[in-house]
C-alpha cells in the first residue's frame, strides 16, 4: 500500500515538473518572436545582398494594457530582432527611456549582442515648423534603408512608425505616395482619428512636395 501511494505521488510529481518545463519553454518561445504589429519589408537589399533591411513594429516589451512595458519581454524580442532578423539599429518614436536601459543591459551582458538605439520625435500639427521637423526624419531614415538594417517602433507599430517610414521611403526611392505606404506594411483602417490622419498627411504633403 506505502509502495503504491509513493509510486501514485512519485508520478504526480514527475508529471508537474514536466508539465512546468513545457509551460516554461511555451512562455519563453512566444517572448522569443518579434514585437506586436512587426512588419519586415523583403524588397530591399543592402550591402552584401541581403534583404529585409526595414522593420517596423511596437515598443518591444509592450503589452496590450496602455503604458505598459516589460523589460524582460522587451530584451528577448530585442535579442531575437538582433539573432534572428539581423536587427543593428533601433529607432525609438516612444518608451525613448525603457528601450535604451534594456538595450544597454543586453549589450553589456551578450557579447554577441551590439545593438545602436537613437530616439527620434514625429511630430503631430499642421504647422509648417511641424512638417518640416519630420521631413528632417524622413530623410534621416532614408539614409538608413539599404546601409543598416534597422527597426523603427512607436507604442503600437501603427501610426507613427508607419508614417514615418512612408516618408522615408518617399525620400529614398522617390515613391508615390500609396507604394511608399504599401511598403510600411500599415492599414490605412488604422488612421480614422482625426489626429492620426493629420499625422500621415505629412507624408502625403512631402510626397506631393517631390512630385512637383
């Protein structure tokens, strides 16, 4: 009877750690994956020949509660943009701070892990001292497609990073304005609000701006 309840809570035992490893490894596999909203553009090749060099997506680390930003999450997605997608520079639209901490640990901490982070403002407005700030980003992001493979995040990957890689792609393959959107990988579904469609008129303008 002891042998069989020992036999009985040996088993329970064996099966909760197993069953605790493969939660474990399920946890850390899906903190292991690109950020929300990730979106990766294959066209472009830079030096070498290799392609995916523009990336866009959330603040790593983001969960879907507003404000929300969990370091550990955000290092493994920031390791996996490295290993994984080839990832050198991150241009940060929001979480300037939180993203730049993170960075400088995983650095500090993986040898194969050196990664470049610069934070970057879009601005919101219909001034032309608004416009013309954001041509300024525009064009600094457009000198990065195809020489440094690069990912470009505000909170959500879903307004500003979208039109402020529009404008970059206008900039640098003097596109129209829909294939230079196209190329973001954005849903123009996602720009209703008032403010948000100010916010990619500025890519319109400047496309508009070149064309003439």
């Amino acid at each position: 009877m002891k042998k069989a309840i020992i036999t009985t809570l040996g088993i329970g035992v064996l099966l909760y750690l197993v069953g605790t490893l493969l939660y474990i490894a399920s946890a850390d596999a899906q903190e292991y994956r690109p950020p929300n909203n990730f979106y990766e553009y294959i066209g472009v090749e830079g030096s070498g020949g290799v392609s995916g060099w523009v990336m866009k997506g959330a603040v790593p680390g983001f969960a879907k509660k507003p404000k929300y930003f969990n370091a550990d999450i955000a290092a493994k997605q920031l390791i996996y943009l490295h290993r994984k997608k080839g990832v050198k520079l991150v241009v940060s639209l929001d979480h300037c701070e939180d993203v730049s901490k993170v960075i400088e640990q995983i650095n500090a901490r993986n040898v194969d892990v050196n990664l470049i982070h610069i934070c970057r403002k879009i601005r919101r407005g219909r001034t032309d001292r608004q416009y013309e700030r954001n041509i300024g980003l525009f064009e600094e992001l457009a000198r990065y497609i195809g020489n440094v493979p690069f990912y470009i995040h505000c909170r959500y990957g879903a307004h500003r990073a979208v039109t402020a890689l529009t404008g970059a792609w206008v900039a640098h393959s003097n596109l129209s304005f829909d294939e230079a959107f196209k190329r973001t990988g954005g849903k123009k579904r996602a720009f209703r609000s008032k403010g948000a469609k100010g916010l990619l008129n500025h890519a319109k303008r400047y496309s508009k701006d070149l064309i003439e």
